[in-house]
C-alpha cells in the first residue's frame, strides 16, 4: 500500500516563496535599489527577525517623487509671480519711468526662467 505524500506546511511554503523571490531579486541582471531592497526584506523573514526600516535601503517611491516636483514647480513660478508683482510695486514708487521698466523687465525674465526650468 503506499504511504500518503505529507503536504509542506504553510510555513514550508511561505519559506520557499521568500527564498525563491530572494534568489530571483538577487539574480537579476540589472540590480536596481528597489530588488536589493526585496532581496533584503525576503533574507530577514527567511532569518525570522523582524522587519526594521532603517535596516533596509529603501527604494524610492515614484509617486512621491513626481507630486514632489509638481509642487516644487508651483511654488517656483509663484515665487516668481510674486517678484514680479514687487519689482513693479516698487518700480512704481520711484516714479521714474527708466527705472520701472527695468525692474519689469528683470522681473519678467526671472518669471521666464522658472517657466522654463520648469518645462
């Protein structure tokens, strides 16, 4: 008669996951900071330690990356409204028209820089 085949454990195959994603991470032919970080992260549950961020390099989140650039990009062309909106108040006090043009004009090409570093 033959023996039933014993099935692995839920904990065997958790195991085995993890060490396969670990060694697939690893092997990969272009190692970027998100697969070393899976890597890392599968080799300290196979190890049984918890997992403690500051032990791991953390790979960079593209999401907030980009609405971090978005953001910066809105506060660069405000800052530049905003010079632009002093330059002329104060181009306006002294009453001399030279002088108001040229603070118009520095203004305007500080607001033409953002715009452009920004595109």
């Amino acid at each position: 008669m033959n023996a039933p085949i014993p099935l692995p454990s839920t904990a065997e195959i958790y195991q085995d996951a993890l060490d396969h994603i670990r060694r697939t991470a690893r092997a990969s032919s272009t190692q970027t900071r998100r697969l070393r970080w899976i890597a890392s992260r599968a080799e300290t549950a196979l190890q049984g330690r918890p997992y403690i961020a500051a032990e791991h390099a953390q790979p960079k989140m593209v999401t907030d990356s980009v609405a971090l650039q978005r953001k910066n990009l809105a506060l660069r062309i405000a800052n530049a409204r905003l010079r632009t909106a002093l330059a002329q108040i104060a181009g306006g006090s002294t009453g001399i028209l030279d002088r108001d043009f040229e603070l118009a004009q520095i203004a305007q090409a500080a607001l033409d820089a953002e715009q452009e570093a920004g595109a």
